[in-house]
C-alpha cells in the first residue's frame, strides 16, 4: 500500500496525504484539529473503525 493513501483516521477518513496537504494548505492541521475534537466530544470510534483496534 501506498503510504500517502494510507487510512490514518478511520472514523472520518482522512489519509495521510490528506492531512499532510492540509497542513501545507492551512500552515496546521486542520482535519487534525477537527479529529482531536471529534474525539474529545465522544464522537470517534476507533476501536471498532480502525482495524488496529486504536
């Protein structure tokens, strides 16, 4: 597998390349901002999306 199309998030779907262009795009992470307060409010789910259980 291609490590940029790699899944980094599997509750929303970002990849690697996403964030890594976001980042670029925006001077941070945007999409990573976003995930950490998805997270935080309850709304991520990543022992049952990720297939690492993580």
């Amino acid at each position: 597998m291609n490590e940029e199309k790699e899944t980094i998030c599997y509750c929303f779907g970002y990849s690697r390349l996403e964030i890594r262009e976001d980042a670029l795009k925006h001077g941070r992470s945007i999409i990573m901002e976003k995930i950490m307060a998805e997270s935080r409010a309850g709304a991520c789910n990543c022992a049952v999306n990720n297939p690492r259980g993580r």
